[in-house]
C-alpha cells in the first residue's frame, strides 16, 4: 500500500513512479513537464536521493500531488483523476 513505510526513501520513489504511470508519461517527460531536469529526477524515483522539497513543490503544482501523499502516502487530497487508479 502506498501509505505504508511513510517518508521511507524506497515509499517516496514507489508514489512517484506510480503517479507517472498512472499518467502514461516517460520519466524524462514527467520532470520537464514538472520544469525539473531528468537528470535531478531520476534519483528520486530511483531511491538513490531523497526528493527535495523544492522538486515536491513543483510537482504539486504541475501535477497537484500533495506534500502528504508524496511524503506520507496520503491520498485525500490528490486530483481524482490519480487518486481513482492508485
């Protein structure tokens, strides 16, 4: 489950990775969308890096991915669309 193990390095890359498929868009296409470089993305959705709160913040408002679902797995307040399918 995706609230499970919380702001876990290994929880945070699972959600992130699991947006992105729900969302159909290659890795390289949901950081540019997001205005982050692929290459300072990767790592978070690797586990190699903990996601920083400034790639949080652009994720929020490119995907309007909440701080708490990123960090604790909370799905409540995400967009329906993403929040249907997880």
């Amino acid at each position: 489950m995706l609230e499970d193990q919380e702001d876990n390095i290994e929880a945070v890359a699972a959600r992130l990775r699991r947006v992105r498929t729900v969302l159909g868009l290659s890795k390289k296409d949901f950081a540019e969308r997001a205005g982050i470089g692929e290459q300072v993305y990767g790592p978070f959705e690797n586990a190699n890096r903990e996601l920083s709160l400034n790639a949080a913040k652009k994720l929020r408002r490119t995907y309007g991915l909440s701080l708490e679902f990123m960090y604790f797995g909370k799905i409540d307040d995400l967009p329906h669309r993403i929040a249907s399918v997880l």
